[in-house]
C-alpha cells in the first residue's frame, strides 16, 4: 500500500534530471585540484630519488630511512590516486561529446592521463611524473579553453 502511494507521488511530481561530479548539482569543476595532486606526485618523486640509504650498521638511521620512504611512497601514491579521481570527474562528467569537435585527442589525452597515474603510483619514475604533470597542464588548457577562457597555467616553485 505504502509502496503504491510512493510510487503515485513520485510519478505525479517527477524530479527533473541533475547531473553533477558530486552527489549535489554543484556544477562545479576545476582541474586545479588534479594540478595540485600531481605537483605532489613529482615533489615525491623528487624526494625519494633523492633519499640516500643509510651506513650498514646503523639501526636507528635505518629505521629513520625506512620510515622517511615509506611516508614518500605512501603520499605519492595517495596524491596519484587523487590526481587519477579528479581527471576522471573531468574527462567523464565535464567534457560532453560536443567538445570532441574542439578537442578530438580529448579521450585519448585523458586515458595516457589516467594510465600515468597508476604509472607513477608503481613506480618511483620522475620521468613518469614529469610527463603526469605535463598531461595535466594540456588538460588544464583544454578545459579553460572549453569555458572560453585561457587561465595561464601556474606552477608551485
């Protein structure tokens, strides 16, 4: 009974379609947060390579060392993953199939994105990561050329 007046209700006052990133019809989206994620993808990067083992012998610098790493490691892959997340609500709630008439390397652009997140989550490759970072200065452009606008690409130094 209780179902049957549910479903009276809600055929009598159907909701209208909302479509969002997010749970709400924010229709907001920014690839500032992908940029910011994968400028800490390349910082840790940058770090680890430049971690240097410690003597033989020496527990507690050992212990410092393995620590230090595995803090690095695990934010890179964290800043990968989120890097990964934001360039997906991008490329698949944003860009609309009318954008492939401006951009018509847009799904291939966001798949080598995607692919280079998980590259840099396996790996300690700075090249990797320097390549991530220039995927997400193009994608930065497309967007802001998408909404008519050329915000300039601006990097942390």
């Amino acid at each position: 009974m209780l179902r049957t007046a549910l479903s009276a209700i809600a055929y009598a006052l159907p909701a209208p379609v909302a479509e969002a990133h997010c749970d709400g019809p924010c229709g907001v989206y920014d690839p500032a947060s992908a940029r910011v994620a994968a400028e800490a993808v390349l910082s840790m990067t940058k770090k680890l390579k430049g971690l240097e083992a410690p003597a033989a012998g020496d527990a507690a610098a050992l212990a410092a060392y393995n620590n230090t790493f595995g803090r690095y490691v695990a934010i890179k892959e964290e800043e990968a993953q989120k890097t990964k997340k934001e360039l997906l609500i991008l490329w698949t709630d944003y860009f609309k199939p009318d954008h492939l008439a401006t951009f018509p390397d847009l799904h291939d652009t966001f798949w080598k994105a995607a692919k280079l997140c998980s590259a840099c989550k396996v790996n300690i490759d700075q090249a990797k990561a320097e390549e991530l970072m220039a995927a997400v200065e193009k994608i930065h452009g497309m967007f802001w050329q998408s909404k008519g606008r050329s915000d300039a690409w601006v990097t942390a130094s």
